[in-house]
C-alpha cells in the first residue's frame, strides 16, 4: 500500500506562460539587435559611423547582457512551491539524529551573545533532543566564546525545557523576549515561568557583557586545537534534565600562520569529522552565527523531504532561504537578497533544486563523503582519501539512532582517547594529502564555497529541494549599510568569478554532468560579476559617442528602433512582474534595479578585479566576516530609506564618475538637439543618460544636496570629477579624434 505523501509540489502555471512568452519575443528582438549592429558597421559608410573601438565595446557589452540574460531565462523555466505534512512524519523514535553545525570566527564583529543566541535557538528545536548535537565551531579560539557558550549552557537548561514545554515557536531568547507574540497566556503559570527565566536570561546577558570586560574580544590565529563537550563535566550530569538537552560541542580548531586554514570551508571540515567521532548524525544543519532558529519545526519540516522514499535517495539538501529580521519597508540596500530568493531559487527548485547556500540548510551526511566512499572498502584508499584516523574511518561505517549509543557519554577513559582523537582530526596537517577540500566535505577552491560545493553535488547527480514555509525557518542579520553590503557583495563576486574562470566554469565543466536548465542557472550565477563590463560600457561609451555627435542607436523613425526599445521594455516588464506577483512592491522594482547598477560598478567590478590577481598569483584568497554590529545612525537611515554613503572613495568614485559623467552627456545632448536638431538620431543615447540618471538619482542628491553625516564626501566628489574628466580627454584623443 502507497503512504501518504510527505510533501507535495505546486506548479506556478501562470508564471511559467508569461516568462516563456517573455523568453520568445526578447530572443527575437536581441537577434534583430545583432544583425542591425553587425550590418550597420559593415555597411554604414558616412562620416558618422562608429569608430571601431566604440563599436567594439558596445557590441561586446551588448552581446554579453545577452548572453548573461539567456542564461538567467533557465531560472524561469518552471518556478514551483512546496508544502509538507508533519502530522505524517514517522514518530520521534525513529527520526534519524541531526547534527548542528554552527560556524564563528570573529568575537569582536561577531559579539558572543549573538553567536550564543543562535547556539541556543538550535538547542531548542522541536526534536527528540537525544537526537540532536550542535557544534559550535570557533575559529578566533576566543576564549570569551568558550566561557560564553557555558553560560549559554546553563541558560539553555532552563531555556530548551520551557521551549519545549510550550512548544515556544522561536527558540532564540534575544527575539523572544523582544517581541513575546507567541500566545500561551492561557496555560497555568505560564507568564510566571516566562518572567522567571526573561530575569535569567537577562544575567546570562550581564555575565557576557562583564566578561567581554575582564577577558576581552580577542582572536588568535595561532592556537592549538581546543574541543570539549559542553556540561558533560558538571557533576550533575546524570539528572534528568540534562537527560532532556541536546549534546553541545565547542570546537576551536588548530590554527597555525603556516598552514592555510580555508575559512569556514575548513571549519566546516573539521566540524564534519569532530562529530563523525562524536555523535555521527546522518544528517546536518549548517548555519552562519547570524542565523538564529526562528521556526523550531524546521528540522522535521526537511525530514519530510529526507524521509520520503522517492526522492531520498538522491536528496542532498533541503535549502531554507536566508531571511533577515532586520529589513526595512524599501530596503534600499536590497540588503534581504530578495530576488535570490523569491524567484531563483523557486525557479530552480522546479528543475535540480536550488543552490547550496551557505546557511539554513539540512544536507545528508553521505552526500559530503564524496565519491570515494562509494568504492569498494579499501582500507588503504579510505586513508588516503578520509585522513589516518582510524577512529573517523571508523565513523564511516557505523550507523547510530542516538546518543545513548554513544562512548564519550557512557565511558570516561574512552571519552578522554575520542576527544584526544577529535583534536586530531582538528589540526591543520591532518588533511595534507587527503581528498578533504577537494573532492570530500566542503570544497575549498572558491571562497563561495558554498555555491561551489552544491554546484558539484548537484554535478555527481545529487538534487536538492527549496523549502520555503510561510513562518521563516531561520532568520538573520544583513548587513544595512552601503559600505559593508559593497564589502559583502566583492567578496562574494571574486568567489563566484573564480568558478567561472576555472576548470569548474559551470558552462563547461556542468554540461552532460547536469540537465542543460540547470547549467544555465548555474552558469548565470557564476557569470553575474561580469556584469561589470557592460555596465561600465554603456554608461560611458554611448555617452562620449553622444558628445561627439556619433549615434549608436537607430534613429527613432526607423524600424530598428523597435527590437531596442522592446528588449528594454521587456527587461524592465518582466522583472515587475516577478517582484510584484511575489508580493513587492514597484518601489522595491526600482530599487532592485539601482542595487543592480550601483553593484555592477562596483562589487562586481572589485569582485572580479580581485578573480583575475587571484588568478595571476598576485593576491591570496581572503574571507573578511561581515560586520554584524551595526552602527545606530545608519540603521536610522537604513530604515527611513535614506542612502548612507559612509563609505571608501574607492567604493563611491566609480558611481559618482558614472554619474558626473551622464549629467555632461545629458545636458550636452539636450543643448545640442535644441539648438541644431538631431533629436531623432541621438536620442537613445540622450534615454540612456537621463535613465542611468534618474536610476542613481539618490546619488545627485548625495552629492549636491545633502548636508548630512551620510552624504557622498565631497573629497570623493572631487577625486571623482578629476576622473570622469581624464575619461572624456582619453575619450576625445582615443576614439574620436581624427587629425
Ligand atoms: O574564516 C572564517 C570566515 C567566516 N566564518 C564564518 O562563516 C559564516 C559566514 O560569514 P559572514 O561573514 O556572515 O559572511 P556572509 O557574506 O554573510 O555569508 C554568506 O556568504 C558566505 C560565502 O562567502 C557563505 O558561507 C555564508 O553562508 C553566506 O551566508 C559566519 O558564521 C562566519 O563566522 C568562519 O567560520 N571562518
Ligand atoms: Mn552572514
């Protein structure tokens, strides 16, 4: 007999008529734009041809956006949603374990107390806690976080059983007590215990914060390997209601100058062999410590996926999307990633499955063991993929239900050889000449390793499912300031381009390994930081053209003009249509669309600047964490929809030039047509300044009108007049001028 279904899947029928609609007529049009480029260099002979550098780059950039936009057309293939059913769920005691990975590495932009919140949301998620175990992995090896997660320890005592006694929703006390809307009012002594540990909790806080004074936020890189398990040397380990808490594990693993440490890859290899000793859960959750537990269902809600014996056995991970608690009404920054979310992910969801990543996601053990697991056991070829712990080899064989299963817990001398075994699998040499980073556990070769690491699941031909419940899972903290959200955005775009230029380039190395859908969307992902080039194109080349009275764009009585004014109609058409048929708003469209351009000046240009020294062995990798305190003035502005511009001039001087450099090209064009005509031939030149204008509008404003903190310096001003003046001379000689 067939049992009921875990889960079921809705097809966005709607959507998928529109977008192949879109697909039709918008390839149409860019082929009509090729062949008008193509023949009207080859056969436009009159002194107001475009030269052949102008043309040139144009073409090019042009030719790019279309192939990053056919690419991105994979994403709207065929969007789908999901629903599970929890009440089908096989009951508690035979839910496999879960593991819960949680990485830090900063105390100082990284505070404990947020760290310890998220520590303490996983704790308490609704299942059987002999089941769960979360890892904390610390690579500043502060020893302000140790002495932090002991506190979160003895709190969470209190905590994880009031949870689970009123089935409390969010699991994360910092968002609990500051907002208090989950209703159990009603149950006898309830507020009483409520009030009760908010006054304990509010001296864990006091404790951390008295600590951060006496000890301080210090990170070393240059320590030894430093595991425990956390309370199980209280005296009272046996009383019954540590019986009722999930194992938690701190894990500072050995850092030394000498040795590449890999960032939070690393970690999370380390991680993943630390509790293949200890507790060897099937399954894993990996979340950032930005990330707290805000639904604490969540882990059965992606055991309905994990459990379902059809798609199981090729299922590598159930992504939850990343969702912020700190987003404003018009996030101006775009700071939730909303697109990614709202529409890629479902988008790929209904082909292979998302992308991995980076946080919110629970992924099968046996899917980061790679290949190698699958061969025939050989001992010798386990060791010279896995490492030489016999222990963790051991690991790989054996199966456990839950903790009571478990050595360390049971046996003291046992427990003290497997922890002296976890600081060996925790130091830096342990994985020198094995396949960790490269074909096992996370991979190393992009600082996205996230991204990088789900590309190659899904090209061993695992799959993966978007699970995305109308209460968010989990929530965090993005950064809301332009400054770090440029920061971010760089560091990400050099990772991405560092797949794309490798032997990894989606295009290449995912055709035949994955369906032809999703290397496209894999591929658009990757390429996204060379946005940049056309984007810096277009916003100087047909403007010096204009300058000079050169057109690039057909004049408007002519029938070319329609592909170009159809594929940009188009292009904004379907993005509003994807914002608003997903609940946003046409201030957000607008928005997403600046975000888009400020981006694609700066953090992709950065980001693949930075691809290209990596690439020529000129700079090394590097991981800065995102700054998670934020700045009390700028979250004011963040949240009232004023732009910050507290940033460097690097970040700012290409936005600014860009946009000097259209206000002299908009105003020149305007003049010029007045007073000598030629309006119908300079036209789409004149649009695409006045557009690029009133697109950055809160930049002429930050530059000319404001006299706030967050105004655009006028020292960036300036350096950015000098350079958009340097681009018109080198313009002018370069291109245009003829003797
Ligand atoms: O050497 C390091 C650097 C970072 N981290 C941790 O990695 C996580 C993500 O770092 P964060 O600074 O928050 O970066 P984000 O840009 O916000 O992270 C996004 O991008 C990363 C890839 O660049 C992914 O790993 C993340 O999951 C994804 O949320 C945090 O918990 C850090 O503590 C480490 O453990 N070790
Ligand atoms: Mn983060």
């Amino acid at each position: 007999m067939e049992a009921f279904p875990l889960h079921q899947i809705a097809v966005d029928k709607l959507s998928v008529y529109i977008n192949r609609s879109h697909t039709f007529i918008h390839s149409t049009v860019l082929i009509c734009m090729i062949v008008y480029r193509v023949s009207s260099f080859l056969f436009n002979k009159d002194s107001q041809a475009i030269p052949l550098i102008p043309w040139l780059l144009i073409f090019s950039s042009e030719l790019l956006l279309g192939f990053i936009w056919l690419m991105k057309s994979a994403y709207n293939w065929r969007p789908i949603s999901r629903s599970v059913f929890l009440e089908r769920l096989p009951p508690d005691d035979d839910l496999p374990p879960i593991d819960v990975f949680i990485c830090t590495a900063d105390p100082v932009r990284e505070p404990p107390l947020k760290v310890m919140n998220t520590v303490l949301s996983s704790m308490a998620l609704d299942y059987p806690p002999g089941k769960l175990s979360v890892y904390l992995s610390d690579d500043a090896g502060s020893s302000l976080t140790l002495y932090a997660i002991h506190e979160a320890w003895d709190f969470g005592r209190l905590w994880v059983p009031f949870c689970r006694k009123y089935a409390i929703k969010n699991g994360c006390p910092e968002a609990y007590f500051s907002t208090t809307i989950d209703d159990h009012g009603n149950k006898i002594g309830f507020q009483e215990e409520q009030k009760n540990i908010e006054v304990e909790y509010e001296k864990f806080k006091e404790s951390l914060r008295i600590a951060g004074e006496s000890i301080g936020a210090k990170s070393s890189q240059d320590h030894p390997a430093m595991i425990e398990i956390i309370g199980s040397k209280d005296p009272v380990i046996a009383d019954s209601d540590d019986a009722k808490m999930p194992r938690v594990v701190y894990v500072s693993r050995e850092k030394r100058p000498s040795h590449p440490h890999n960032f939070k890859a690393g970690s999370l290899n380390v991680l993943l062999r630390v509790s293949g000793i200890i507790s060897n859960s099937p399954y894993i959750l990996v979340l950032d410590c930005d990330m707290y537990c805000n639904d604490s269902t969540s882990a059965r809600q992606a055991m309905c996926f994990h459990l379902d014996q059809k798609m199981c056995s090729s299922l590598a991970f159930v992504q939850f999307p990343q969702k912020f608690g700190n987003i404003s009404k018009n996030d101006i920054y775009d700071a939730a990633l909303r697109y990614i979310f709202v529409v890629m992910w479902p988008g790929m969801d209904g082909l292979r499955g998302p992308i991995l990543s980076g946080t919110c996601f629970y992924i099968k053990r046996e899917a980061l063991y790679g290949r190698s697991r699958e061969k025939d056991v050989d001992l010798v070829q386990l060791k010279q993929s896995f490492g030489p712990s016999n222990e963790f080899l051991r690991s790989l064989k054996t199966k456990r239900t839950s903790h009571s299963d478990n050595k360390v817990v049971d046996d003291q001398d046992s427990g003290t050889a497997l922890l002296q075994e976890t600081r060996f699998v925790g130091s830096p040499t342990y994985e020198t000449n094995t396949a960790w980073g490269k074909e096992i556990g996370f991979l190393y070769d992009s600082v996205v390793e996230d991204y990088f690491t789900g590309f190659i699941l899904h090209c061993r031909g695992w799959s993966s499912v978007f699970c995305n419940p109308q209460r968010p899972a989990f929530l965090g903290s993005s950064p809301t300031n332009l400054s770090d959200t440029l920061i971010q955005g760089t560091r990400w775009n050099t990772g991405l381009l560092e797949v794309f230029l490798s032997r990894f380039c989606p295009i290449i190395y995912g055709l035949g390994r994955v369906p032809l859908l999703d290397c496209m969307c894999y591929a658009y992902f990757s390429a996204q930081p060379l946005y940049c080039f056309p984007v810096w194109c277009l916003a100087i080349v047909p403007q010096l053209c204009l300058l000079n009275g050169i057109p690039v764009y057909p004049r408007v009585s002519s029938p070319w003009f329609i592909p170009y004014s159809v594929a940009f109609l188009s292009t904004l058409g379907i993005h509003l249509w994807d914002v608003l048929r997903t609940g946003g708003t046409t201030r957000i469209w607008w928005n997403e669309w600046r975000v888009w351009m400020i981006k694609s000046v700066t953090a992709y240009f950065y980001g693949s600047l930075d691809a290209l020294l990596k690439l020529f062995g000129v700079k090394e990798a590097s991981f800065v964490p995102t700054n998670k305190v934020a700045d009390g003035e700028q979250v004011k502005r963040y949240q009232l929809g004023i732009y910050d511009f507290q940033a460097s001039t690097m970040l700012l001087a290409p936005l600014v030039t860009l946009v000097i450099l259209n206000m002299v090209s908009f105003i020149w064009g305007i003049g010029k047509s007045t007073l000598a005509g030629g309006w119908g031939e300079l036209f789409g030149q004149i649009f695409l300044s006045f557009f690029i204008l009133i697109v950055n509008y809160p930049i002429i404003e930050g530059m000319m009108l404001r006299k706030d903190k967050g105004r655009i310096p006028p020292s960036a001003t300036l350096f950015s007049l000098a350079c958009s003046f340097l681009i018109l001379l080198f313009g002018y000689t370069a291109f245009f001028y003829r003797s």
